[in-house]
C-alpha cells in the first residue's frame, strides 16, 4: 500500500472495476475503495459468489460480472474492502474508514464511481414495516439468497421493477400484484425516441420479454396507478390506490416499491462540483466533460454516480476515465488515447441510443415526488412530515438548506439522502417553482457517519 497512487478510485462497481483494469493496463499505479465485501456494485452484486440456480434466476446480464470481476482481481490494483470514504480534499487526499479505523490517502487524480441508489418513495405508510424497495429485494437476494414470503406487490415504474418482479416470478414468488404508475402520456413522450432507440433494439426485447413473464405467470397487473395508500397496524396489510378511474385495492404481506433510481452525489456535493439539474428524471448529476472529469480540475466522475446509465454504460465510462488520466499523468500519448478511445465511443453511443426513451417513459411519478398528504413522513431520521416542510415554506423558508435549518430534515443519520429530493419538490411545489431552482442539501464531511475516536486518530498512509 502507498501512501499516493495515480489514481484512487472510489466504488468497485462496473465503473469502478474497469477504470481500475484500464488504469493499471496504462502504467498507473490504482488503489480501489469499496463499501461491500467483493466487487460488482449493486449490479453484480455477490457475483463472485453467485450459487448457479441463482445465476439462472437472475440471467446473463447478471453472470457477464463475473468476466469483469475475474478481470479485475487479476489486475494490479490495490484493492480495500469494507472502506468508507467520508471526505474528499480538492488536493485529492481522501480520508476513509477501515476496521474501524480512519486512514488519509493522496491520489494523482481521483475517480468517484460510487454509483447510484433507489429514489425514496414517500407515499402514506411507506415506513411500515413490510415495506421496502425492489432494488433492495433484489439485493437481498444477491447477498443473502433470501426472498419475500407470502404475498408480494410491486408498485411503481421502471425498468428494475419491471426486472425484479419477472425474477421473483420465475423464483416462484407469489407475487400478488404489480401496480404501475406509468401515465398514458408518458408512452406518447416516450414515442418519438423509439426510432432511435431500436439501435439498441436489445433492450427493449429484453423489457418485453420481462413482461410476458408476468403475462404468462397471470399476475394482475394495474395501470395508471394513482393515489397510492399503504395500510396496515404493525406491519404492511393492504394497498389501497386507483387504476384507470376506479378505486381499488390488493392485500399484501410485502410492498416493493421503486420509482427509479437516483445518482449518489455526497462526495461530488462534499467538493462543490457543478452539478446539473435532470429535468425529466428529476434529480442532480455532476457536470463532466466528454471524459468524465468535474468542473473540479482531477476529480473525475463515472457510471451512474455521473448519471443513472446502467452498467454497460458505467463500465465504457470507466475505462474512458482511465484513458484521459493515463494521458494527463503521461502514460500515454493523446494519439494512443483517441485511438483506444475510438471503439468505446461508438459502443458508448449505441448503449446511449435507448437512454432518452426509457428516461421519458420511466419518468417518475408526480404524487411520489411531493406526498399530498401531509402527514407524510419525509425526513425518516428527524421524523419530519410534508406538512412541516410546507409551513417552513409558508414562513419564509426559500430553498433546501433553510428548510433544513429550521425543522432539521436532512440532519439524520443518512444525512439527507432519504430526503433531499423530496424535500426539494414540496419546497418547489410550494412556490411554484421548479425543483431545480430549488437546490439540494450542502454537504459537509464526514459525509458518514464515523466515530469520533477515528477522527482523533486518523492515520496517514506511509
């Protein structure tokens, strides 16, 4: 271990993984920090380890990570597990937490490719127990081999929906229902793209044939779900909601819901880089330039933590990454950087073909953005409602940070990753404003939470 490398790479997803074979295929020396036990991201989750039933459940998207992480271990790249990076200097030393233990490391040029996490649905009930993400399911499963019992519905939009519940099907899952929010005006948005979406005609084969699981497995399936309620005493019992002008409702022992998912921005925020404002997935991204580098000269940013592009794209991004630093650091020369360069942009072009029809498709959900119900819980952690968002705005609260101040959303454990988004479209609602106006929560480090004794004996790499 060094006390600098070339290059530091923070995630040992598809991104991370493929800038680290990249990078050290160039002649820099790579050190890669990730949260989970062994490489693949959420994605590849467990890959290394899948059982072979498991692989056949989640399919060869799923199995194409083991290539990759195999590639990666053979790599010369210094790899640390179970390390949480809780502060970026814009001198590119970062601080992370080991073992209980904080360590301080210099990097020539640093790499976040922290990926992405499930938007947070805030729907009435959301927090009882019985309630979670699909995204989660699915990665309980990766790790665990566990699955929901009993009956299981799915509610909300998107392609992992859509791929989680096809899995639990074929698992043998009862799975109750699936409640789709997707508005009919979003397929007429979605229409004009799907021209240039069958370049990548794959993908929405690949979507097709996840709904003809659920056809043939006769799973009910609603559409244009709207006024979700979820209802129950000590645990989730049923879910009320309309479909299609009628008001409905299905029993369930498991709620899954997903409204898409969004990039993790602590650290990018952390550095005050630009950040730009998705207007259609409604969520903040870093700027980067064509090689994945921040308005924050050697900070560079990949696969969905730059914006939610899925793994194919993340791991082209990756390597893109590790081409320009290797040419920055004099590794390699411009001519050989475009040359190696010039393949994974037209791969990269074609992938990115589908983005703007799944994106206006698969927008998200206008009663989850901002609960109309006031007694919604918004901020998990302090236990703040929508209602007391909207009389901080009515007092004078303009943006995010002065909500923030005044009712304590955002100063929880998670340091406003449940909340921030949704906080920033009541505050927008409210003032009949765009969201993007609005702002998100600034960031400070730790951006984890760390013990203070770490801090006291925060430990230089020698």
């Amino acid at each position: 271990m060094r006390s600098e490398y070339d290059l530091i790479v923070i995630g040992a997803g598809p991104a991370g993984q493929a800038a680290a074979i990249s990078g050290c295929q160039n002649s820099l020396s790579v050190l890669v920090l990730d949260e989970l036990a062994g490489p693949g991201g959420q994605i590849y989750r467990s890959v290394e380890s899948a059982h072979p039933d498991d692989s056949r459940f989640l399919g060869p998207d799923y199995l194409y990570g083991k290539s990759l992480a195999k590639a990666f271990r053979q790599s010369e790249a210094d790899y640390i597990t179970h390390a949480a990076v809780w502060e970026i200097s814009r001198d590119s030393t970062l601080c992370y937490s080991h073992n209980g233990v904080s360590k301080q490391v210099a990097g020539k040029r640093i790499l976040i490719a922290s990926g992405a996490m499930e938007r947070p649905v805030a729907v009435p009930g959301w927090t009882l127990p019985g309630v979670m993400g699909a995204g989660a399911a699915d990665v309980l499963f990766k790790t665990a081999g566990i699955v929901p019992s009993g009956r299981v519905v799915f509610c909300g939009g998107g392609p992992l929906l859509l791929l989680v519940a096809s899995h639990f099907v074929n698992m043998g899952v009862n799975v109750a229902a699936v409640l789709e929010t997707v508005r009919p005006v979003q397929y007429l948005q979605a229409l004009k793209h799907l021209p240039e979406a069958l370049k990548a005609a794959d993908y929405l084969f690949k979507g097709l044939k996840m709904r003809m699981a659920l056809i043939r497995s006769h799973v009910p399936t609603f559409q244009n779900v709207r006024q979700v309620r979820i209802q129950g005493d000590e645990q989730v019992r049923q879910i009320t909601f309309n479909s299609l002008g009628r008001n409905r409702q299905v029993s369930a022992d498991t709620l899954l819901l997903h409204d898409g998912v969004i990039p993790h921005t602590q650290l990018t925020r952390q550095l005050e880089c630009d950040h730009l404002w998705n207007p259609i997935q409604r969520y903040w991204h870093p700027r980067i330039d064509q090689w994945g580098e921040s308005s924050v000269t050697g900070i560079f940013a990949a696969g969905d933590t730059a914006c939610v592009h899925g793994a194919i794209i993340a791991e082209i991004q990756g390597r893109l990454a590790a081409l320009e630093i290797a040419c920055q650091l004099g590794k390699l020369s411009r001519k050989d950087r475009d040359r190696t360069a010039a393949p994974l942009r037209r791969k990269l072009k074609r992938e990115m073909s589908v983005r703007p029809f799944l994106e206006h498709l698969f927008q998200p959900n206008h009663e989850f953005l901002a609960p109309s119900n006031g007694q919604t819980l918004v901020c998990r952690c302090e236990e703040i409602t929508a209602d007391q968002i909207r009389h901080a705005v009515s007092s004078g609260c303009r943006n995010t940070n002065q909500v923030k101040a005044q009712t304590r959303c955002g100063m929880g454990p998670c340091q406003g990753r449940m909340c921030s988004l949704t906080t920033a479209e009541i505050i927008a609602h409210e003032r009949q404003a765009d969201a993007g106006t609005v702002g998100a929560y600034r960031v400070r480090p730790p951006v984890k939470p760390i013990p203070l004794n770490e801090l006291a004996d925060l430990e230089m790499v020698t």
